[in-house]
C-alpha cells in the first residue's frame, strides 16, 4: 500500500505494509501539525501509479510522457519524492 503524504502543495510518497500505512494515515489525518495543510490519502498501486504520474506531468519534469510510462513504481515513487516539493 502507498501513502501519499499531502504537504502543503507538495507530496511524498512511501511505501508500506497495509496495517503501519492505516495508522500512518491515522495519525497525520486526525492530529494536523505545523503551519501547512497536512494530510495523507491511501493508495494501491494502480492509483498510485496515476496520481504520481499525474502529478509529473501537471510539474512538467518530462518532456515526454513515454518516460513517465514507463518508469517502474520505485522510479516514480523516487522522482515524485525529489521533484515534487
């Protein structure tokens, strides 16, 4: 399961066991911290996939979207996380 962690207008993207990314989301959603909206949406990897994808060409880090189609989930989850801020 991916928990996509709101920021803000940027996201960070980790991947984790279904049981710790519930409490992980949990925690972030019912207890909001600092100055930034903050909150934290769970998702399996198809959905995943599509928001992070979406968020790359929303940015425009690719020219091409055949390069963010073919990136594997860790490729995404890497580049959505350095990018994306």
């Amino acid at each position: 399961m991916y928990a996509i962690h709101y920021i803000g207008g940027a996201i960070n993207v980790r991947k984790m066991p279904k049981a710790q990314a519930i409490e992980y989301a949990k925690q972030i959603n019912d207890n909001p911290t600092g100055t930034f909206p903050e909150s934290v949406k769970l998702a399996q990897s198809a959905e995943a996939r599509d928001i992070m994808q979406n968020r790359l060409f929303a940015k425009d880090i690719y020219p091409r979207h055949s390069d963010v189609y073919s990136m594997s989930m860790a490729e995404l989850v890497n580049t959505v996380n350095e990018y994306c801020c």
